[in-house]
C-alpha cells in the first residue's frame, strides 16, 4: 500500500471519527445513584451536560453518601450511554471505518 493510499485512509478515518463523535453527541443518558438523590445527563460522548444533587445530601454528614451517589451517577448513565453505543453499531446507525489496510 502506498503512503499517499495510506494517507488518504487516515484521512477517511478522521473523518468517520468525527461524524460519529458528531452523532453520539446528540444521544443522552440519565445516571442516578443515592437512591435517585443524585442524577446527572451525560451525552454520548461520555461528557457530563447536567448534574442535581439533593440538598439532603448538602451536609457533611452525608458526604461520604454524596461521594458514593456520584461515583454511582456517572458509572449509571456510562454504562446507559455503552448500551446505546452497542445498540446504534448493531443496528447500522453507528458504522466503524475498517482500519484493516493501516495496520500492514
């Protein structure tokens, strides 16, 4: 393969890379942990785009409960945001660039 070939595949691939990170941002997800106390929306990107947290868990008695209802949130609404992933790719929504040839 040559290298201009090679280059325009990296070119190619670029470009795939960005229309999907394009796509994915448009897709949500809600994590919840704490019991529903503490929720946040992250977009397919895996970037956080809200948070809430209930005043209940706004003293420092309950910090270490708010500590865990965030670590729970995020892990939630990533493993959601996965699901979804999976789910576009399988149904086509989402295609991979074949990266076969770049790795002669």
């Amino acid at each position: 393969m040559s290298q201009l070939s090679k280059l325009k595949q990296f070119k190619d691939l670029r470009k795939a890379a960005k229309e999907m990170q394009s796509t994915l941002s448009e897709e949500t997800a809600m994590g919840e942990g704490a019991g529903g106390k503490v929720s946040l929306v992250m977009d397919g990107n895996q970037s956080v785009l809200s948070a809430e947290v209930d005043p209940e868990l706004l003293t420092p008695d309950a910090k270490s409960k708010l500590e865990g209802g965030i670590k729970d949130a995020v892990n939630d609404a990533v493993k959601k945001i996965q699901k979804l992933m999976a789910k576009k790719m399988q149904s086509g929504d989402i295609k991979m660039p074949d990266m076969g040839d770049l790795m002669k």
